[in-house]
C-alpha cells in the first residue's frame, strides 16, 4: 500500500480451564485488489461449540471477500446464515469485520462485539466528523454497525472481544469489568511511554492486563487485534554460504548495507560473515535452551544462531495457532524480529552442507531452501508480511 505497511496482529487467551478458544481471528490480503479483510469473531459460551460458530463466520468473512463481495453484503450474508439461541435469542456469534482497501479507505462492520478504538495522534479519537457512523439495520436484537475513514500514517485500529472489556467484572477494582473506557486509559499510557509500539507487543499487553483483571484465570475468551499503519520496517536474513566461494563477499556486503533489522543463521555463515568483515563473533551462554543452540552477537549485525535447527524451531512458533513467547531462546528472538518487521529480505546461500544428508538426521533436518519456502509462504499468508528471497 504505497509507502506504508499496515502491520495486523494479535494476541488470545482462551477461557480458564478451556482446551480450545470460543474465538477466532484471521487475516487475509486479495492481493489482485491490494486488499486487507481482517475478522475478529466471537462465538456464544466457550468451548468446541463457540469455537466453530466463531470460525464459521470468520471463515465465511475471509471467503466471501476473496470472492469480491462488498463489505456490508458479507455482513448481511452472515447475519442470515448464523443461527439464534433459542434460550437467549442472540446470536450465535459476534463479529467485526474490518476492509482495507488500496487507497486506505478503512470499513467496519460490527455485530455485538465492543466498539473499535481508532488512535490518532497518540490519542483515541471518537469524532464523528473523521468516523462515519450508519446503522445498517437491526439484526436479532442487536444493531450492524457500519463505520468508516480514511486510515492515516501512525493510526492505529484496535478490536476486541467483549472477554477484554468485561474482565475483571465483580472484582473490588473493576466491579462492572475493565470497560472500554479503562482500555483506552491503558492503550494511550501504553502509546505515550511507547509511541512506536508494534501492533503484536500492543495486542499482546493488553490481553495480559484482561488477564490480570481476572487473577490470571479469564473468564472468557479474550482476543485483541490491532492495526498500524506506519512506514515499514525492514529485516534481512542471511543463512547457508553460496554455492560460489566467490560471493562470499558480496553477501557479507548485502549485511553491511542492509538498512534494517539483521539476522545471520549458520556457523558456517556467521564464519563467513565474520571473516569478511574482521569482525568477531562472541556467543551469548546467558539464555541456555535444551532444544535451540545459543545465539551469538557481531558488531553491526543484530542476531546470529545456529542454521537448521533453530529455522526448524522457527518454523514451528510461526505455525502456532497465537505465539506466546515463553523463553530467551534464538528461534524465539528470530521470530521477535520477524513479526515485528514488515519487508523481509532473505538471502539464502545453496551450498550443500553434506552433514544434512545423512538419513539418520531427524527428518526436522529438511534442506535449508525447504524450510525457508515453509516460513516465507507462512509470513505472508498468515502475517501479511512482503517478503524477497534471492538464493544465491
């Protein structure tokens, strides 16, 4: 979208003693359009049984936009195909639906769920005159909201569902719940001590402060997702030597110049990098981890690991359904990195390292350009990222 990247992410927990989220969010650029849908739907209760009614309409959201189908016809679809509870006679989900389009026109549709938060200037706006707001029709006892604006540089867009807004209800501190009024005194505190925040590290505490609200056992499932637009921010990674000793150099140049976030994966790499530019590497025993070898630091260069081992590690945070960093390890940092960027260079050397080869090797050990393609094609289907990749 032109010279800004909208970074979407977001962050769940599911109800206290719930196997699986009654929740469910998702994501979905039309790149022929250069179109951003992203859903955030709720399913009545918690459980197996929200949990399907929730992907239900999210998927049938994601699909029906795929399909060129205009934002409040998707709404009005659902609406007719989503089943009421005959004992409360709601729905059976709650859902917003958000539209980006090319020009950064910006459409919400919203059935139940609490209202959106749109910051701007570092402060949540409400204004009617910047927001319009029509009701498209009542709907099982509940109004369709539609709203919409012109999404500006550094604005953000946060959604929610209602297990953010209520938690901590019946407590001393919260006795109606943590309200939307408490999310937006904690959202611009967090934006003023922070105001380069990313949408992940934004979805992520505020979750955590619902779930501080509850004792740390929710009491629904609760879901956050935020938008950002901003400039994009760049990250380079650099794994396995050339096929061709004699661009050597000219990958330790391409770390040299990147103008961004580094990432150097393989000894053998690091070694060349090392070499090239007359610089050491100096390996960090601080954070030691049984499965993920320890990553190393180089002036000029922000994160050297291991090679396969720890992009197999990568790989498998990537493709968990809500990643929640639990320990220092390389992979964790490597995808710290990753979902805080936005253009991702990789630049991956085809050398065969024979060690690899060997079928006796857990079949993890897969070949380096195997793995790499699993992790491009998840960051850019599952994160929206732009990505580049060169072999050489």
């Amino acid at each position: 979208m032109n010279n800004r990247f909208l970074e979407i992410n977001f962050n769940q927990e599911k109800k206290h003693n719930q196997f699986i989220a009654g929740d469910s969010f998702v994501s979905h650029k039309i790149a022929e359009e250069n179109r951003i849908i992203s859903v955030l739907s709720d399913g009545l209760g918690s459980g197996v049984k929200a949990s399907v009614l929730a992907t239900l309409t999210s998927s049938m959201a994601k699909n029906l936009a795929a399909q060129n189908v205009e934002v409040t016809k998707i709404a009005e679809i659902i609406m007719k195909t989503l089943p009421v509870c005959k004992v409360r006679k709601i729905s059976y989900s709650t859902f917003t639906i958000i539209d980006i389009e090319e020009n950064h026109e910006i459409s919400i549709i919203e059935y139940g769920n609490p209202r959106f938060l749109l910051v701007r200037a570092n402060e949540v706006i409400d204004n009617e005159e910047i927001i319009e707001h029509k009701v498209l029709g009542e709907y099982k006892n509940d109004n369709l909201n539609y709203y919409s604006f012109k999404l500006l540089k550094n604005d953000r867009v946060i959604y929610f569902s209602d297990g953010i807004t209520q938690s901590g209800m019946g407590t001393p501190n919260f006795p109606f719940g943590w309200t939307r009024d408490g999310v937006i005194n904690f959202v611009e505190k967090q934006i003023l001590d922070n105001p380069f925040i990313s949408a992940s590290d934004l979805s992520k505490n505020i979750v955590l402060r619902s779930k501080t609200n509850d004792n740390f056992k929710c009491k629904d499932d609760t879901t956050c997702g935020v938008i950002y637009s901003r400039s994009p921010r760049r990250a380079l990674i650099v794994t396995g030597p050339p096929y061709d000793i004699n661009k050597d150099r000219k990958m330790a140049a391409s770390v040299e110049n990147f103008d961004g976030k580094k990432i150097v994966c393989g000894g053998t790499t690091a070694k060349i990098i090392s070499r090239e530019l007359d610089r050491d590497v100096k390996v960090n025993i601080d954070h030691l981890d049984p499965k993920v070898p320890p990553f190393s630091a180089m002036e000029g260069v922000d994160l050297i690991t291991e090679g396969i081992i720890t992009i197999v590690n990568v790989r498998r945070l990537l493709q968990e359904e809500n990643i929640s960093h639990r320990q220092v390890n390389a992979a964790e940092k490597v995808v710290n990195i990753l979902l805080n960027s936005d253009i991702i260079e990789f630049i991956v050397g085809t050398k065969i390292n024979e060690v690899h080869q060997d079928p006796n090797i857990p079949g993890d050990l897969a070949i380096r350009k195997t793995i790499i393609r699993d992790i491009i094609k998840i960051l850019e289907d599952k994160y929206l990222k732009k990505v580049n990749v060169k072999f050489i």
